[in-house]
C-alpha cells in the first residue's frame, strides 16, 4: 500500500489560504490591501510599459485594476505619465514612497513566513522556499 499524502492542490490551497491569512495584519498595518501589495512588488522589477501589460502581470482584470491604481496614486506611490511613444498608454512606475512601502511591507511578510516555517529544519525550510520559488516561476513565466 502507497504512502498517504495530501493531493499538492489541497495541500497549496491550505498552505496559501494560511499565509494570505497571516499576511493580513501586516497590510493592514502598512494600510495597504493584498492587490495593492502585488502591484508594488510587480513594480519593483520596474516600470510597467501599460496598464493592460501591468494587468497581466498581476493577474488582475484591467477594470479592477484602475481603483487600485488610482487609490496608489492618490498616496503617492505610483505615478502613470503618458509614453511618449503612444499618449494612449500610460506607464506605470513607483515613486520611492512606493518602493519604500513594498520594502516595508515585504521585511513584516518574511518574518511572519519565518514563524510560519520554524518547525522546519534550516536545511527544510531552505530547501522548500528554493523549490516552491523555482515552481512559481517557472508557472508564473510560463
């Protein structure tokens, strides 16, 4: 008889309906939403050439986008300047407020992903974040 396990997409869907959980009172801390978190962190590889493009990036319909965008803005920590190439465009691009709240916020996150894996070994822990950000890449880019 084979070794009973959890089926990887439960056992992802438990995982990540813990840390979305965790991470909460770490945004709201910082005042920002979990959307408004990816935004920030997708901005940080640089400035978005469109909004459709930053859409896509985030994994969020544009139209639920731009509240986001605008409610960012309004804090100062996006702007979106037309491209000089098409002014139909607006690129989207961090103010250093912006890139200092996504700092911010991610130095809270790794400390709640650090209790969350305590009961792992160094080695465990090391090697589960290496393969799940490997996967995730390997998704998100494919």
């Amino acid at each position: 008889m084979g070794e009973q396990r959890h089926d990887l997409g439960a056992a992802f869907a438990w995982l990540a309906r813990a840390m979305i959980k965790a991470e909460e009172p770490v945004l709201r801390a910082h005042d920002v939403e979990m959307w408004d978190y990816a935004v920030l962190t997708t901005l940080e590889r640089g400035p978005a050439p469109t909004q459709s493009e930053l859409a896509a990036a985030v994994g969020r319909d544009k139209t639920r986008l731009i509240p986001i965008l605008d409610r960012l803005e309004a804090r100062d920590l996006l702007r979106r300047t037309p491209d000089p190439a098409d002014r139909r465009n607006r690129v989207v691009a961090l103010t250093a407020a912006g890139r200092e709240l996504a700092a911010s916020c991610r130095e809270a996150i790794r400390a709640v992903e650090a209790e969350f894996l305590a009961d792992l070994s160094p080695g465990e822990r090391d090697t589960f974040v290496a393969v799940l950000d490997r996967l995730a890449d390997e998704v998100r880019e494919g």
